[in-house]
C-alpha cells in the first residue's frame, strides 16, 4: 500500500451493535478520497464485543486492527492511534457516527491549500434510531469566546496536521479529563497559538440519542469544571466572564436531564428548520431568476406614474404601457 496522505483514528469501546459498527467504518470506506490508513483501537472490550472490531480488519487492507484489554480511556486510545499513525494528516471517527463520502476530499483539499489552519472540522447533522432529527452550525472561525460556551467544534468530524502531535503534545490521558478530552486538546492547540476552521457544509452525522443527555454525570462535569478552570487559568481568561463558564457545568448538575433534553434538541431542531427555510427561499429565488432570462413571468403591461403641468397646475395621471 502506498504511503497514506491520511490516517484514520478511531478508539472502540464495548461496541455491542455490530450494524452500528459496520455502518460508521463502511462510512469511512467508501470515501470518495482513496489515500487513508484507518486505524482502530479497541480499548479492552468484553471478549463478545471485542469480536466485532477483530472482525473489521478483514473488510479492507488498509484497516489496523490494534488494542490492549485494559480499558484505559478515549484519550489513551486515540494517543495509541498517533503513534501508529504514518499520514500526513490525522481524521477523527467515532464508532456510531457517520461521514459523508466526500469529508475526506473536502478536509485535505482546506488543509493543502490553507496552511495557516492546524485543523478543520464540519458542520454536522444530528440523528438518532428515528433518523435525523437536528443539525449543528459550528462557528467558521471560532474565536475564544466560542470556546466559552461549548467546543466549537464537534470532536469526530476533526482532520488535524499530524504535526500538530508527538510525544509531549496530544490528548491528555488523565482521570480528571474523561468525557472532555476534546476540549482540553482544543485549548491545549490554542494556547500553542494553533487554530482551526470549520466548513460550513455538513459532512458529518453525529449520533446523539435522548439517553446521550443523561450521561454527563457529577463526576464528568467536575472534570470540565476543572478543565475550563485548568485552561482558562493559563490563556488569562478567567477575569471577567471566565469564572461564569468555570462554574457553569457544575450548575448544569441542578438542572434535570430531561430539561436538558429539551433544551438542546430543541437548538439541533430550530437550526434544521432555519437551514430548510434559507435553502427553500434560496430555490425560490433561483426559480425566479430562470423564469426572468427564460422570459416567463414577465408582465404584460406596466403602469408608469407620470406628472403633467396644465393651465399652471399639476395633475396626475397614468399611462399604460406594454403589450396585451
């Protein structure tokens, strides 16, 4: 196999629907862009569940199947990926999600053409067993303050410079950054001076499912508590508003996970309904615009208002004009 331009990462843990399995790597598979490695992790899966990611390195050479039986963490997985990781560039996958057939060829053509981006990720729908029910804008150009609120960018549709790693420089494999191993990378990156973009196309389908709500655990919010903290300590961004961010995962812990729920697919559904109407106005005007160079549509007559000046007065009248 020639050198790949791309390596693919991604960290299994107890994967137990092999359909789910077998449509997020096929995703990956059937890329548009050919040149990728794709490297699987499988972080100490019970032995049943661990069958399915042995299973995957017979679907295509250019898949690694590795891993160790200790479970140690997604951040542990993904450092153990890099280090097998031959490509120029690093893709990010997760084992329930979807790519879009062209990500790849889309993320290599930004990266080539824009150095000054150490990574870029997409735009992403939502969906869960129903289908897709959201979809998530992520800022272009995040900015600190976007970084405020949530990640501004959605973990598994990321391509970054492999550069960008080594052995002092990756995800952070600590008790205390479990569940928010994207963020701290991400400020990790920036504190570095490094920065990312994000396509405003949606080249991504992320699985996020009612129960996904009612994992964020007390434990887990602490973790980002600390890291906000951790971060925005060393950048200088405590003071003013930093503190509010700092403590807000641990208010998050007051708020029921239903209301939660609601909350946030509330957002993925009014982004989808503002995106089909923009799209369906944006289609009405191309219409239009057909119509007027095909010559359908155009008035019949126009009526042109018009002031004349008579015995020292102004009156007004009208004039039609046109064909009938």
């Amino acid at each position: 196999m020639e050198q790949p331009l791309v390596s693919v990462i991604m960290g299994v843990y107890n994967q137990w629907d092999e359909d789910v399995l077998h449509e997020a790597v096929n995703s990956i598979l059937n890329q548009t862009y050919r040149n990728f490695e794709f490297i699987i992790w499988d972080d100490g899966s019970k032995p049943e569940a661990a069958k399915h990611v042995t299973k995957l390195a017979l679907l295509d050479n250019r898949i690694i199947v590795a891993g160790k039986e200790e479970n140690r963490g997604l951040a542990f997985s993904l450092n153990e990926c890099i280090r097998l990781a031959a490509g120029k560039y690093i893709a990010r996958m997760d084992a329930d999600d979807i790519s879009a057939p062209e990500r790849f060829a889309k993320q290599v053509d930004f990266l080539e053409s824009h150095e000054e981006y150490g990574w870029c990720g997409t735009n992403t729908k939502l969906f869960d067993e129903n289908g897709e029910w959201g979809i998530r804008q992520m800022p272009e150009i995040p900015v600190m303050r976007d970084y405020f609120h949530y990640s501004p960018f959605v973990h598994p549709s990321v391509m970054f410079r492999a550069d960008l790693f080594d052995e002092n420089n990756g995800y952070l494999s600590r008790e205390d950054t479990l569940r928010c191993e994207d963020y701290e990378l991400f400020m990790n990156l920036v504190q570095r001076g490094q920065k990312g973009y994000n396509l405003q196309e949606k080249l991504f389908s992320y699985r996020e499912t009612r129960e996904s709500y009612h994992k964020r655990t007390v434990h887990f919010r602490l973790n980002e508590a600390k890291s906000r903290y951790r971060n925005y300590k060393k950048l200088g961004k405590l003071f003013p508003v930093g503190w509010v961010y700092v403590l807000r995962p641990i208010a998050a812990c007051l708020i029921p996970a239903r209301l939660l729920e609601f909350v946030k697919r509330s957002e993925g559904i009014y982004s989808k309904r503002v995106e089909e109407s923009r799209i369906q106005k944006r289609n009405r005007m191309e219409v239009n615009r057909v119509d007027r160079e095909r010559g359908i549509g155009e008035p019949i007559a126009s009526i042109q208002e018009f002031v004349t000046k008579e015995s020292g007065t102004l009156s007004r009248s009208r004039r039609i004009s046109g064909s009938i």
